[in-house]
C-alpha cells in the first residue's frame, strides 16, 4: 500500500510514477474522496467542539440550579449529527482504503522504461546454450511413459496437472533437498514450514487481494480461505502486526510449499507439458531488511537464487523487468530465465522483487529503530530459489542424451544416488 500522505502532499509525483506503469491514477476520484474526507473530519471537529462548549454549560446551569433543558436538547441533537457523520465519514475512509489499495507500489527510478517483457533489460547471461549433436527433444517426449503423466493428472484432477513417477519424481525430490540445503547451509536462511491454506488478510496483505481474486483457487464455502498462489503469501505474513528488534534484521526465511494458481488470462499459452500448471511446488526465500538495506537486499537474494542455476550449470540470464511488465507489489524486479533448448529461448524460473515499504505497509510490519526509538516499517524482498517444475523441465532438456536418458548435474548425484536416468 502506498504511504497516504505521501499521496496526499505529492499527488503529481506518485501520478507521474505510476504513468510509467501505463497505470492511469484517477487523481479527479483522489481529490474529490480527499475534499470530501476534510469536510467531514472538519465538521466533525466543529460540532464536537460545540458538544464540548455546551456539555460544559450544562455542568455549570446544573451546579447553580437552572433549567438545563433546552442545552440539553442541542447537546442530543449534536450527538445524533456527530454519530450520523462519523457513520458517513467511517464508509468514506473505507472507500479511500479500497481505493488506495487499488494502486500499485511505485517503481524505483533505475526500473528501464517499457510497455512489455519484449522490453525487459539484459543484465548478464551466464553459460552458453548447448550445441546438440542430435535433434534434441522436449521435456514431453523425453520423459513420455518413463516418468512424465500428463493423462493421469487430467484424469484426476483436469488439464494443466501432472504426475511424476519413478526417476522424475525422485528427481524433483532431489532437487527440492540441494535448494532447501543450499539456500539453509551456504547463505544463511531459516527454513519454516507454513499452511497452505491463506485467509484475506493474509492475501491482501502482500498485494495478491483484491485486484488478483480471479488468479486466486478460492476454497468453496469458505468466503475468507484460499490456496496459497506462492508461500511468498503465508512466509511473509509471518511479519505481520508485528514490532521487530533490530537485532533480529536480516530476517531470512526459505520455504518449500505447492503453490496453486488459476492461471486466468493465460489460456493457450503453455499448455503443452510442466511449463505452466495450475498446482507446481516452489521453494521460495524471503526477506526483511531495514529500509536503507532493501536495495542491496535484492542484489543479494539474487544472486542466491542464482547459485543454484550455476551449481547445476544450466545457462541462464538475469534480466531487470521494464515498467511495462513489473508487478503490481513490486518496487523492483529481476527475472532469472533459464534456456529451453525445446523452445530455442530462455524462460522465467525465477522472480526476485523488492517491495519497499509497500508489503508491510498494508501487513503493520514493523521494526524499531533503536538510534531513534521510531518503530518504521520493514522492507520485504523475496524471490524463488527455485520454481522445481521449471528446473525438472531444464534438467531434463539441457542434460539429455541421444539414447533418450539423461545425464544428471554433478552436484545432484550424492542426492540422487545416481548420474543418470531414463537409461
């Protein structure tokens, strides 16, 4: 959530930010909600300092014996208009949080300008694509009847659920353990274990609520239960309405949960293979620095989610989202693409955003500053480390063989308990 007095005293700053999102601020609806929130709040102000003047009166008519009757009259009248319009002005200023929770988070100035991921700016790439002596094939057709069930999924569930057997499902389980332990013994996280069932607040709280509902598997008959999209939501709400001591900063958390998304507005893209389903396991790290460490926070999440496409060598490139294409939460945003040898393109496995303030605005997320005894917001930054069907996906097509079985990383062998598969 952006900060209301910030859009209150810079209204044209956070207009011409925002612009940069193609996101038109409505500021006519802004001030015509602000004009009207001081009327009321001042009136209110009047009309209670009146009530005050007069209930003052009645004391003293009471104490020298006069007929109070006609102030007491004004004294209820007045109370009947004080509660009418603070009834008037508690429905405004929840319309004004509606709408302020409508907008997006405003982006940092190094964020490149652009209208779509076409847009997006190359950091670095990493590893150079493999040159094939053969016609690679897909993740489909590598791992069809050996490990890969798209059938059975559909069959239990509907399109866009998979079954993994034998190999590739102790291949998946292999991978979740080296990121669980890289991201634990090598850089410094704590892992937790969270639900996997979210309430609103939990939701609204990082962002997905209320503008991504539709995005959301919502749980039938439960009007306030969802499935977790991303342990981003549960991981992060940790902090929420709570005062952290500095001493605790960095809070760094990692994180294995299924994340379920509805994936609405994407029909026909991906539909083929583990590319994109609706339920898909992550292992997601998150952190909670002070506000004057959340940029060098990112850098360092980065590189940490980096470290596991480098330990099992699979080229990759880190691209910094342009305006166009950033997320609503967002303050920053660097992708990690992986190269798809089937698609001849590289491909998002990760996202590693900086959210500033805006998190744990909405959260009450809060530390206290011990030079000057303030309680300020957290700055929150997270990011995946990695999407696992996306990594099984690569694995399986950057590491195959001629003879259809597939060369396992070197650093995955003592999880695996062998250097290939599908053989």
């Amino acid at each position: 959530m952006l900060d209301p007095k910030k859009l209150r005293k810079e209204t044209s700053e956070v207009a011409l930010n925002l612009s940069r999102r193609g996101f038109n601020f409505d500021q006519n609806t802004w001030n015509d909600l602000e004009s009207e929130r001081k009327e009321l709040q001042g009136s209110n102000e009047v009309q209670q300092s009146k009530l005050n003047d007069i209930s003052k009166e009645i004391g003293l008519a009471v104490k020298e014996g006069k007929d109070a009757t006609q102030l007491k009259e004004q004294a209820s009248e007045l109370t009947a208009l004080i509660k009418t319009q603070s009834k008037t002005l508690d429905d405004l200023l929840e319309d004004i949080n509606q709408f302020v929770l409508s907008l997006p988070n405003l982006i940092d100035e190094d964020v490149p300008d652009g209208k779509n991921e076409d847009e997006n700016l190359e950091i670095i790439s990493v590893g150079s694509p493999r040159q094939f002596n053969f016609s690679p094939k897909d993740h489909l057709e590598i791992g069809d009847n050996r490990g890969i069930d798209m059938e059975a999924g559909v069959k239990i569930t509907g399109s866009r659920f998979k079954v993994l057997k034998n190999e590739i499902a102790q291949l998946q389980r292999a991978l979740l353990n080296f990121m669980l332990d890289t991201h634990i013994k090598d850089h410094g996280y704590e892992e937790v274990y969270v639900p996997y069932i979210v309430n609103k607040d939990s939701l609204i709280g990082t962002g997905q609520l209320p503008k991504f509902e539709e995005d959301l598997f919502k749980i039938d008959g439960e009007s306030n239960f969802y499935l977790t999209s991303t342990a981003e939501v549960p991981v992060t709400n940790l902090l929420r309405d709570e005062i952290l001591e500095s001493e605790t900063l960095p809070l760094k958390y990692v994180c294995h949960t299924p994340c379920f998304r509805s994936e609405a507005g994407s029909y026909g893209k991906d539909t083929r293979g583990i590319m994109r389903l609706h339920q898909f396991e992550k292992v997601e790290l998150v952190q909670a620095v002070e506000s004057s460490d959340s940029e060098e926070a990112l850098e360092e999440l980065t590189g940490h989610a980096e470290a596991i496409l480098q330990k099992l060598e699979l080229p990759y490139r880190k691209v910094s989202l342009c305006s166009g294409d950033i997320g609503f939460s967002a303050a920053k945003t660097y992708d990690l693409e992986v190269w798809v040898p089937s698609q001849d393109a590289y491909r998002e496995i990760s996202s590693c955003s900086n959210f500033r303030d805006f998190q744990a605005r909405r959260m009450k997320a809060r530390w206290k500053n011990p030079s000057n005894n303030k309680i300020e917001l957290l700055n929150t930054i997270n990011g995946s480390g990695l999407a696992l069907s996306r990594t099984v996906l690569a694995i399986l097509e950057n590491y195959q063989e001629s003879d259809g079985s597939v060369t396992i990383p070197d650093i995955l062998r003592n999880y695996l308990g062998k250097d290939k598969i599908l053989n």
